[in-house]
C-alpha cells in the first residue's frame, strides 16, 4: 500500500498556525509585561498583575511549546513520502 501523501498547501497552514500561535503567545506575554510596568508607573497595587502573569505567562509559552513539539515531532517520524507532494 502506498502512503498518503500531504499536499503542500496543507503542510505550509500547519507551518503558519505554529507561527501564529507564537506571535499570539509572545503577544500577550508583552501585553501582560506592559500592564506590569503600567500598574507600578501609576502606583497601582500590583498583586493581582503579578499574580496573573506569573501563571498566564508560563501556561501560554508551555502550551506553544508543547504544540510546536509536537508539530517537529510529527514531522520527523513521517517518512519521506509522507512529508509532501511533489508537483
């Protein structure tokens, strides 16, 4: 049996959902940093600011990385024929 094969079309939105889930996830890791610096500029109480970054920041980087992983992964283990078409 021969193996299915992916177009390329397929394979470049996979590549640029992976690259969109880090501009996403950097995105709102700068957004969460600047409502840091905000909060001390206006002499905010920062403690729900340093809460919420201290667990959002870390929970959206794994989940990308985690996604990202899984995406080299799955390529990697894919056969030759596998990865492509060639037109």
């Amino acid at each position: 049996m021969e193996p299915v094969r992916t177009p390329r079309w397929i394979y470049v939105l996979q590549v640029a959902s992976v690259g969109m889930i880090w501009v996403f996830v950097l995105s709102i890791s700068l957004w969460i940093l600047n409502l840091l610096q905000l909060s001390h500029r206006l002499h905010d109480v920062p403690s729900a600011s340093i809460g919420i970054s201290i667990v959002a920041i870390p929970v959206f980087l794994t989940g990308a990385s985690v996604l990202t992983y899984v995406f080299v992964g799955l390529q990697r283990d894919a056969e030759p024929g596998e990865r492509e078409e060639k037109p």
